[in-house]
C-alpha cells in the first residue's frame, strides 16, 4: 500500500530537459550533455502518484559552462563558454490500468530554449571569434510507457521515453542550433525509499541512453549511463518541507564515432552535486509542489564544467 501522504507530492515525471541537451554545443556526445541532461530529477523520483489524473509541470532550467573543446556543425571549437536557459511544459497521465501490478502511465514535454555562446573556431585560415545567439522550440519528448509501485515505504519506477528532432536544426557556419538532428532511446528505472514517520527520503533515477547517428554531420555520439540521486528529510506539520542534497554522475560507456567526431571517441564524465529543497501543499483539492535545486560540477572529463539550476511547479488536475 502507497502511504496517504504521497498524495500531497509531485515530482516531474517526464524526463523534460531531455530537450535541452539539442540546443548545447557538441563536447563529447554531440549536444554536449546528451538528450538526457544531468540534474533534472531529485526527491521522490522513483514515485508514479498512485492517484489517477492529469499531472502537469512546469520546469525552468539553467546551465552555464565553459569546456575547453568542442566540434559542433562540423567545426573545431576553443574555450567554449555556453549558457542555457530553457522552460519545459510535461504532462504525465496516471491512468489505473496495472500491468504486470505496475499502475500504468504516460506524458511527454515540449520546450522553448535561450542559448548563447561564446568560442574561437578553428579553420583553414586560423582562429575565428563568434559569439552566438538563439532561442525557439526544442526537441520533443514522449514517454509511451511509465509503470510504477508501491510496497510499505519503497516505491519504484520503470518507463521508456523516445526523444524526437522537432527543434530547428542547421549544418551552415555560424548557426546555432536549436535541435540536435537525432532520435534517442531512454529507458529508465527510478526508486525511492520513504520513511513518512522519520521523514526520510532517498530516491535516485537511473537512465540508458542511446542516439542515432547525425546524418548531417556524421557524428554517431556514444551510449550514456546516468544517475540522478537526492537524499531529504521531510519537516512541517503536514511534511510540507523537505530539504537536503542532489548530485548526478554521468558515465559515457561508448565512445562517439563517425567522421564528425574530430576529436575522436572522447568519452564523457560529470559529477555533480548541490543543496535542494521542495515545498508541497494543496490549490483546493488539486496537489502542488514547488521545488528549487542547484548542482555545481565538481569533476568533468570532455564535457562542460558548470552549475545546474531548476526551479519547477506542479499541480494535480
């Protein structure tokens, strides 16, 4: 049985800043962290609410880095500066069909993005400067299947999500693109333990990640493995609050290949971690939660170095 007090609590469930991965420019996995960026997910992650409904989010996403290389369009990069802002709209429906015992869900995320980016590209005639602007639509996401349940104060997640090239997408010298040119596969498992009378919260996403090749460009970027993790203790009278800490670890267990991978298989690692916290109450009967978390990477090889910041709002319809 799922304790009463889940009810009260929403997490995102649709891996959302899967789409902010297209808009970065390419360091090891082309697209810089992946279709599958670190520091999205945090407490509660491996909970599907076991009410049945509509539950949306809305998910406000910030990261700025520096990495000292990259290749995007095609082209050698140098001191590489990027920041991205981003905002995501998921919706998750939590139906009550069981299959296999696991309450059955579905969603997906649509976003708009504001990247820019400072770097020196290298050509046939030398270092050239750019400094680049651009926002729109990213890339979509849809998660067809997400099964989720529920025994004493574990709780845990399986899903599958399929990242779709809907953003804009140029190869010309000079652009800055919006979309990667990819699809992606993402399968996930989420799992959370629960305490309601110490307040405890340990929860922790695990993704596998795998892209097609980038025919624009011939860049086939490596498989990912993921982890995004939050340890919380839940205070208040109603264990409205909870506070604690957030980290991610991000392995590239393939190297990138093809002839757009100038700087060859260039495997990709990241750690990183932060303070979070979470505020849940009620809008009427409709279940609310506002949550704000920031990560600063503290170990990176071939990928950017820098702060993750998301603030995110959800609601029960």
């Amino acid at each position: 049985m799922a304790t009463p007090w889940i009810k009260h609590t929403l997490c995102p469930l649709v891996t959302a800043t899967a789409l902010a991965a297209g808009i970065l420019p390419a360091i090891a996995v082309e697209g810089a962290m992946s279709p599958y960026p670190k520091g999205f997910v945090g407490f509660m992650s491996g909970i599907v609410p076991p009410q049945p409904g509509l539950y949306v989010s809305d998910v406000y996403y910030f990261y700025s880095g520096t990495a000292g290389a990259s290749v995007r369009n095609g082209f050698l990069e140098l001191g590489v500066d990027a920041t991205l802002n981003a905002d995501f709209l998921l919706g998750t429906y939590v139906t009550d069909w069981k299959i296999f015992g696991g309450q059955y869900a579905f969603g997906g995320a649509i976003g708009w993005a504001w990247l820019d980016l400072d770097a020196s590209i290298e050509t046939q005639l030398g270092g050239l400067s750019a400094s680049l602007r651009n926002n729109g639509f990213g890339d979509s996401l849809i998660t067809p299947v997400l099964l989720g349940w529920h025994d004493g104060n574990w709780h845990w997640n399986v899903g599958m999500s399929i990242y779709l090239p809907t953003g804009e997408y140029s190869t010309q010298r000079g652009s800055l693109n919006i979309g990667k040119n990819i699809w992606a596969f993402v399968p996930q498992f989420g799992v959370t333990y629960f305490d309601p009378k110490s307040g405890l919260d340990v929860s922790g996403t695990f993704i596998y990640l795998t892209q097609t090749n980038n025919n624009a460009t011939d860049y086939q970027s490596g498989d990912i493995l993921q982890l995004d993790w939050a340890i919380g203790e839940h205070f208040g009278n109603a264990l409205e609050w909870e506070a604690g800490i957030a980290g991610n670890v991000v392995a590239q267990v393939t190297g990138d290949s093809g002839s757009g991978a100038k700087l060859g298989s260039f495997k990709a690692k990241s750690l990183g971690l932060g303070p979070a916290v979470n505020y849940s109450t009620k809008i009427g009967s409709n279940a609310f939660t506002l949550g704000a978390k920031w990560e600063h990477d503290f170990d990176t090889r071939n990928t950017f170095k820098g702060d993750v910041v998301t603030v995110s709002a959800s609601l029960s319809l």
